[in-house]
C-alpha cells in the first residue's frame, strides 16, 4: 500500500543503535557526551510543551534524579544519543484519570517550565510529529514491558534489565528475556459499498471502529482476519490482503491493518465480544467523518482504523 507509513507512530526513520546497546564503553561515552538528549515519561504520559512538541532534556536536568531505574536507550538523532527515563514514582498533585476512556488530566512537574506537561499520548498522538511519535510510543511500549515482566517466566527469580533497556536477565537460571509484542489484526471488511464496524461494550456512546483480534499460535494473519471476522459477527471473508501496520502501545500491540471482502451480509453478532455491528456505506462512512452522522461518531484520528475507512474512501488502498 502506497499510503501504508503515514499512519501514526510509522515512517520516521528512527536509528535504533541496536549495535550499542550492550556497548559499555560506547554507553559510558554518549551519558558524557552534551549532545545526548532524553525523553521523560510519567505513569506511559510524555513530557510534551505547550505547543505539542515531545521534549528532549539533557541528561543533566535535575528532574532525572527522581527516575528511579536505568533509562532506555531508543537511538540517534542527527548523530547524539537518546534515551528515555521514567519517573512514575513521582506523585502529581493533580492524579491521572485512569478510569476514564481517555485520560484527559495533564501533571505539570514543578521544575519545569510552564506549559511542560505529562499527557496521555493516545489524545495528543495526531498532533506529534512522525519521529516523536516513535519515540513516545517506543518508549511508553518498552516501560510497560518492564513493569509486567520483573520475574523470570522459567524460574520465578526477579530478572534485571539489561542491554540498555531492551533485555532482562534472570541472574539465577540465565534465561534472557526480551520486550514482548502481540500481533493484532485489524480488518476492513467490505461487501459492495459497505464496510463492517463494531463497537464494544465500554465504549463512548456511538463510537464505533473496525473490527480487530489477536493473532493467535500457529495462526497465520490472514486467518486471524477471517477467524475474528466470523467469531465476532459471522460473517464469511473470502480474499484478504494486508495493507499497512501500526505499533500500537497500549500496551504493546503490532496492528496489522488488512482488507478482506465478505461473502454475506448477515450478521450474526457475539454479544460476548461486541456490543454492537453494524454495515455502512461510503456515504454514511463519509457522513460520521465530517461529524454529520446522528449515530456514529467520526473515527478516532491517529488510530490505524481512521486510516484504513479514510483511504477507502479516498479509493486508496493499492
């Protein structure tokens, strides 16, 4: 698919530095360097300003002294090093709304300037550019790994990160562990000029998105879309093809965004996986995109689900 980087948290072209990470002098060099720079999170929320732009700190700031593990290194801009430091441990006077659907509350740490703010980065993701949307995402991504995976899943024995970040080692069986990644499809599914959407229970009155599910073991994706398809809402795909992917972490998903045409129309709903199916039209589609629809809400922009119903309407997925 031509389109297929442009969807969020893709295409920026991020130098990892795969080669350094387990590079202790080359380490110890870039921490001296004054060119290297790094990322703050709090609680998965990135440190932004008041013009949306991901902030990157030296390594002297005084606020990393309240990060209480070893930071990750994500890689090279223009030739310095950048990392990413965690400092969830903080307490916010203002507490991040963690029932709501999206977290709109943002934390103003005291010793930065005005504006700077911790904000949730599924309400702020369109408004990053590409590359700080990487960062944020790689970031929020690794961090969350490391909070679920303290324990050897072999022995038990609490594991140590290592490898700037991206390994843990359990120091008493020496079974290395690394950041995990869960496959899921997400699927455009037609039949003529309609498109399946579905919503499940929980969600914001009339938002409704494309249907999705976990690849499973042994499972190939094109399967999955079908599997997923018929399970929730029984309905039959026949051709499937893959279209574009998005790292999605929350926590750590790859989204593989896919087109599948469907053999029937009949919906036969799972009310244990959605709470609603529904087929729509480009017209209706196009009617919920410009916020015209008295049911359906406009899809969530930055999702790969906007970006797979945009292009469709656009006739854009060769």
């Amino acid at each position: 698919m031509i389109q297929a980087e442009t969807v969020t948290f893709g295409g920026s072209g991020l130098d990892r530095a795969a080669e350094m990470r387990g590079d202790i002098k080359a380490l110890s060099a870039v921490m001296q360097d004054d060119q290297t720079r790094t990322v703050l999170l709090w609680r998965g929320k990135p440190l932004i300003d008041a013009q949306g732009v991901l902030q990157r700190l030296p390594l002297t700031h005084p606020i990393l002294s309240e990060s209480q593990t070893p930071p990750i290194l994500l890689g090279r801009e223009e030739g310095a090093a950048i990392f990413a430091h965690d400092i969830s441990s903080w307490e916010a006077a203002q507490k991040a709304d963690a029932d709501s659907f999206l977290d709109v509350t943002e934390q103003c740490h005291p010793s930065l300037p005005q504006g700077h703010v911790f904000a949730e980065l599924r309400r702020i993701m369109t408004r990053l550019t590409p590359r700080d949307a990487e960062l944020a995402a790689t970031a929020k991504a690794v961090f969350s790994w490391h909070d679920s995976h303290r324990f050897c899943a072999r022995c038990g024995a609490p594991s140590e990160k290592t490898k700037s970040g991206w390994e843990r080692m359990c120091p008493s069986c020496g079974t290395p562990h690394f950041p995990r990644t869960d496959p899921v499809v997400i699927m455009l599914i037609t039949h003529g000029n309609k498109t399946l959407v579905g919503r499940s229970p929980g969600w914001p009155k009339g938002m409704y998105s494309c249907l999705a599910g976990f690849v499973e073991p042994g499972e190939t994706i094109e399967a999955a879309v079908r599997r997923e398809t018929w399970e929730e809402a029984g309905i039959k795909v026949g051709q499937v093809r893959y279209l574009a992917s998005q790292p999605w972490a929350f926590p750590s998903s790859l989204m593989f965004g896919c087109y599948g045409e469907a053999l029937d129309d009949t919906i036969t709903l799972d009310p244990n996986e959605l709470e609603d199916a529904r087929w729509m039209t480009r017209e209706e589609v196009a009617e919920a995109f410009a916020g015209n629809h008295p049911d359906v809400l406009p899809a969530r922009k930055g999702a790969i689900a906007h970006f797979l119903l945009r292009n469709w309407l656009a006739d854009r997925l060769d």
